[in-house]
C-alpha cells in the first residue's frame, strides 16, 4: 500500500487556492455537480470567484484520499446579496489545481 503525502502544508491551501482564482484560472476547475449546483441556486460563476478570492474559511483543512488526494475546504462571502458557500479540494495534477466540488 502506497500512501501519499501531502504536497503543499495545510497553512498554504488557503493562499493556493486564491492565487488559482486570481492568477491561474486555468487550474480552476467546476465539477459537474458545482455546475450543475450553481445553475439550480442561482450561482454564478463569477461569485463562486469572489468567495474563492475574498471569501472566509468555514471549515478545517482535511487531507482527503477519495479519488483524488487533496485538501478540501469551504469558503464562504456574501456576493451579489446572498450568502455563498463553496466547497474545493486542492489535487495534485500537472499542476495544482482547485477542484469546485459544490456551491450552496
């Protein structure tokens, strides 16, 4: 059994992950189901970037092995008049790249 470490330390994901949304959009990736979740709650892409960039931590970081290893973690700002939630998971690819795994 190989077991994988994490390749950035936990007190760097936040500042990845706004520097993915500001920088790096191409590393920024909406799962289907965030699509899918954005479309059916009247989320925008566009506010999903505002939490990614401003928005506070509401969760822990944890070190997650399903499917892909990467830390998750949820953000969350009022946008556009709403309170917006959403949740990422930072993997390892050709580059790092910040999975959009929801938004609430």
């Amino acid at each position: 059994m190989i077991i994988a470490l994490p390749f950035i330390k936990a007190e760097n994901v936040l500042a990845e992950v706004r520097r993915i949304a500001t920088e790096s959009t191409q590393d920024l990736i909406f799962l289907d189901h965030a699509q899918d979740r954005g479309v059916q709650r009247g989320i925008s892409a566009r506010q999903v970037l505002n939490v990614l960039k401003n928005g506070e931590r509401t969760s822990e970081y944890e070190w997650d092995t399903k499917i892909e290893d990467g830390w998750k973690l949820t953000l969350q700002r009022v946008t556009a008049g709403g309170k917006v939630t959403v949740a990422v998971k930072l993997v390892k690819r050709k580059s790092v790249s910040c999975l959009v795994v929801t938004v609430y």
